[in-house]
C-alpha cells in the first residue's frame, strides 16, 4: 500500500485548523445546553476565558492564565448576573489592568475602583433571589422577598456596602440588631427565619467574591440561642361549632361566596389554608372519587425526601355537591377556588381569605383557619371514636418516623373514606349546610 504523507502546507494548515477548533469561541445557545457531570468541568471561550460547569449545575466564568510562572484563577461571575459578552469585556479588562500594573490578576477586584466590595446588600439580595427563581416555587421566592426587602432593609438599608456588613467590620452587630427588632414584636419564630434566609443571600455574596471567605455576619454560630415561644393557633370548642355554622350560613358581613364555599370546604377537609386555595380541577379522579394532592404543593409541610407523597381526599356526598357549585363559578379556571378579581396577587383565592372571612364574622380572637384543625382531632375522637392515626393521615401528616415517613405507602383510604363521610354528616347535624 502506497504510503500516504502529508506535505508541508497541508501540515501547517492542519495544525492552524486544530488550534482555531480547539479555541473556538463559545455561544449563549451552547452555555444554555450545558449540563452538570459528576465532577466540575470547564469549555473555553479563547484566550484564557473558561465556563466552568458545576456538579450543583451552576455555571461561572473564569479567567486562567500564568502569573510569576504559576497557573491562577480569576473568578468573573456567574451566567446569571454576567452575559457571554460580559465575560469576555471582564477578562480583557482584567488581563490589561494586570500587565499595565504587572500586578497579580487576582488583585483586580482588589483594586478601588473595580472593587466587588462595592456591592451592596440590595445587589446580594437582587443577585440571590435571581439565581434561586428556577430552584424555589413563586410562593417560597416572595416570602424571601418579603423577608429580605420588609425585614432586613427596613434597619439594615439596602444601599449598605457588603464590605461594612462583614464580620470583622460589625456587620454581626447589625445582624443581631436587626433580628432583635423582628423579636421584639413577639415573632420569634419569623425572627429565625429572617436570619436563615439572610445567610443564604450573603453566601451567595461570599461565592461572587463580593465578601470575604469565613465573613458573612448572618450565619448561626455554634451554640447560639433561639428564642422561641410556642404559640397555639385560637380555636373554638365543639359546643361552640353549631353557632359558627349558624354565622357561616346567614353570612351576614356578606362575604364573597368564593370564600364562604373555601371555608365550607376547609371544615369539611381541614386542609391548610395555603393548600385550600391552590386546589386544581386537574386533580379530582371523579371515577374513584379522590382529590389528589400533589406532595410538591405548599402547606402540606413536605420535606425534600417526602415531597413524592402526595395528599389524598376521599369525596364525600357533601364535598362533591360544594364542588359544583365551585364549577359553576369556576370551572373555566385552572383553580377550584379562583381569584375573586383579574390582576390580583395570586390567580386563586388569597390564602388569607378564610381567616378574613371568619374575622368578619366575629371570630377574630376565638377561631383561625388553621386552628380549626385541632377540632377533627379532638371531636374526631371524642365524639367518633376514630382512631387518632387515621384521622392524622386525613390531617396530611406524615406518621411515624423519617424512615416509616418516606416508605410508608399505607394510605388507609376506605377507612380515612368512611370517617371523612361521618365528619361531613356530624357538621351538617351541627348546622352546615352546602
């Protein structure tokens, strides 16, 4: 066989055409069609500008290359906050600051006027809410809004310099101040919250480089005390449920009746208000005659590892004639309890709106949505004789511990059926009516 070589301007052109598809330049279409191995990996862009893909799937753009004959990495930011354009305007800024000033690459953000330090505590928090938009459900993201802008700026302004709030400048005394204020109002438990998720904003400001390692003010020490005072949500007691019915029925304040029939719903139920309100079409299974839940949906109080479980509600003779009466109202909706007006907050019921209701009604002090929940379990045994751990399954708790929690697939559904079916017929006895 004739032995084939390639000649000399064959060869240089093959060596340029390696080296220009090895440096080809990245796209925004590529980066978005990365995604996360096992282990950290990077694509380069060209002339030393990397996209660094992280198992976690966050992606970040750095700059390498040699300094005092040592290889370096420049931390630019991530593609959340920083565009393919950005990146690229960054790092050529960065290696020319460096060779002008024959200074460490890495001091760049060092530097007065380029320094990240600059950043403020209304850029974390901008900054972390973006980047945990597509990780959070809308409901969890604007409670940390609410958090982060109500809360935390309220003392703490928002045009703050992170580099004043790190540790070893006061910011801890400022974080306690503030968390101190939320405390004083008697909200313990809102008071940790806030600082939970204030450390999250600031980590991810310690991950931008805009504050130091080991710096941010937010974080729980070791052995720190929570305060916390446990608080029982108000409740009527059962003598007492057929005059709630009463005011239920005559519905003087005249309340909306997407509300009343929320609230019919919630007694019959005693599903949490947050979850009450999010309840879709989509989920009743007519044939079977089960509302199903799924585990993902807020107020069911799931945990990572329960999140799969999903909520189940036999229907009951009651439950379905309420139902349509909801469809009537709503049935060209996505939600069994749609919004009252267009434009609204939510594009179902407000999840205060039974709490509004029955404070309209006069139970301000004496009854809560949520507080209603402690009646199927009391009267449920008392006056039922139900089993406690079946009317807890109907109540969405997870029994038993983790382990049981999360392998657990004993729904108990016939008997769970049968004391929904005997609750619905006591409430109407009591005085509901549908």
């Amino acid at each position: 066989m004739e032995d084939i070589r390639l000649g000399k301007v064959d060869e240089i052109f093959a060596r340029v055409w390696l080296r220009s598809f090895l440096q080809m330049k990245l796209t925004k279409k590529q980066i978005d069609g990365l995604s996360p191995r096992s282990k950290r990996y990077g694509m380069s862009d060209g002339n030393g500008l990397v996209l660094v893909v992280e198992p976690s799937g966050a992606k970040r753009f750095v700059g390498r290359t040699r300094f005092n004959g040592k290889q370096i990495e420049v931390y630019l930011g991530n593609t959340n906050t920083l565009s393919l354009k950005g990146a690229r305007e960054e790092w050529i800024k960065v290696r020319t600051w460096s060779r002008e000033q024959s200074r460490d690459p890495r001091s760049f953000y060092k530097n007065d006027e380029y320094s990240p330090y600059q950043k403020t505590l209304g850029d974390a928090i901008e900054a972390f809410l973006e980047n945990k938009k597509n990780d959070l459900k809308e409901f969890t993201l604007h409670n940390y809004r609410n958090q982060l802008e109500n809360q935390v700026c309220g003392v703490i302004p928002a045009n703050t310099p992170l580099s004043d709030l790190e540790w070893d400048r006061g910011g801890r005394q400022r974080v306690m101040e503030m968390k101190s204020r939320i405390e004083q109002r008697g909200s313990y438990d809102q008071a940790n919250r806030v600082q939970k998720v204030l450390a999250q904003a600031l980590d991810y400001a310690v991950l931008e480089g805009w504050m130091g390692r080991n710096q941010n003010p937010a974080t729980k020490q070791k052995g720190e005390a929570s305060k916390h005072v446990p608080h029982h949500h108000p409740h009527i007691q059962w003598e007492q449920v057929p005059e709630l019915m009463e005011r239920i029925n005559v519905n003087r304040c005249s309340g909306h009746v997407q509300a009343v029939l929320a609230l019919k719903f919630l007694l019959m139920t005693f599903l949490r208000a947050g979850t009450l309100v999010r309840l879709r079409w989509e989920w009743i299974d007519q044939d079977k005659r089960l509302l199903v839940i799924p585990g993902t949906t807020p107020g069911l109080k799931r945990t990572p590892k329960t999140k799969h479980l999903d909520h189940h509600v036999p229907l009951t003779d009651e439950m379905e004639l309420l139902l349509e009466h909801a469809w009537k109202l709503n049935g060209h909706t996505p939600y069994v309890f749609a919004a009252v007006r267009e434009g609204t907050k939510y594009p179902h019921l407000n999840p205060e709106a039974p709490n509004n209701l029955l404070k309209t009604l006069g139970y301000r002090d004496e009854q809560r949505a949520h507080g209603w929940r402690s009646l199927p379990l009391t009267a449920g045994q008392e006056v039922l004789k139900t089993h406690h751990e079946i009317i807890q399954r109907q109540m969405g708790h997870l029994i038993g511990d983790k382990v049981r929690q999360a392998y657990d697939r004993s729904l108990m559904l016939e008997e769970r059926r049968e004391f929904l079916e005997r609750w619905c017929s006591l409430l109407v006895r009591e005085g509901l009516r549908i």
